[in-house]
C-alpha cells in the first residue's frame, strides 16, 4: 500500500494533467479560429492534439504513480478539466486570442515590408524592361523578314512587304 501522501501527489498531479488538457483544448480551437483548416487538416490535428496528450498522460503517470490507472486518475482528471473550464478557460481563451492576434498583425506587417522591398527592387528592372521589349519586337521583326526574304524570290516578297504596309 502506498502511504496518503504519495496518493495525494498522484491525485494532484491528475489535476494538473487536467488543467494542462483543457489549456491545450482552448490553445487548439484558437489556432484553429486563426488558420481556418480544411476537414482534412483539421482530423489530423484532432489526432495529432491526442497523441499529444496521452503521451503527455503516460509520462505524467509514470512519473506520479509508476503508471498505475486507477479510477481516481479520471476523477482528478474530471476535476482538472472542470476547474479549468469554470475558473481559468475565459482569461487564457482572451489571451490565447490577443497572443494570435498580434502574431498576426506581426506577420502582415513583415510582409507588407517584404512586399514594399520588392516593388522597390523590382522598379528598376521594369524601366530596363521597357526598351528592352521594343528591341526584342523590332529584332523579331527583322527576323519574320529575314525568313520571309529567304523563303521567296526578291519581287515576291517585296509584294508580300508591300501589302503589310499597306494594311497598317
């Protein structure tokens, strides 16, 4: 038989373990409000949340009590979630949703300044692409001629030039 104390800090330590499940739970759904998962992404954090907390509940009571299931793990558990749904849910619910709220108003501002880089590293290249484009036309121009030139005898495609002109 284990003495009352040793008891008492495995109940305890069950407690905690429910508190630290209902703090991820809320900590998920936030995450989940500001990443908007599709049905696929969200099962697997679903079970992803899970195995996380039963590896989290296995080290827990094999620390508190070499392992051992007993029904007041369940009941301190219980009790855990209870006490943190009732007590602490709504201010770490408020903080978990300011916290993901300034990461990302943070992560909008770093890529409004990435994006405002961009134009300005970008803006150079578009005033030496414009003359460059008018070359590239009058070269492919030359080279329809050049092809048109080789294909026929000089009096027909000085006809052919002719009407292109015209047709302009």
């Amino acid at each position: 038989m284990t003495p009352v104390d040793d008891q008492i800090f495995a109940f305890l330590m069950t407690v905690l373990l429910g508190v630290l499940t209902g703090l991820t739970f809320d900590f998920y759904a936030i995450l989940r409000k500001y990443i908007k998962p599709g049905k696929v992404c969200t099962a697997l954090g679903d079970f992803l949340v899970w195995v996380i907390l039963t590896t989290v509940a296995f080290a827990v009571l094999l620390y508190a009590n070499w392992g051992e299931v007993r029904f007041y793990v369940f009941i301190g558990i219980g009790i855990g979630v209870l006490f943190y749904k009732k007590l602490l849910s709504s201010y770490f619910l408020f903080l978990f949703d300011k916290l993901f709220l300034l990461i990302s108003k943070i992560y909008q501002g770093l890529l409004g300044i990435i994006r405002l880089i961009m134009k300005i590293l970008v803006f150079p290249l578009k005033i030496i692409k414009i003359p460059l484009v008018f070359f590239k036309r009058k070269i492919e121009r030359i080279r329809v001629f050049r092809k048109l030139a080789n294909k026929l005898s000089p009096k027909k495609f000085l006809r052919k030039l002719l009407r292109k002109i015209e047709k302009k």
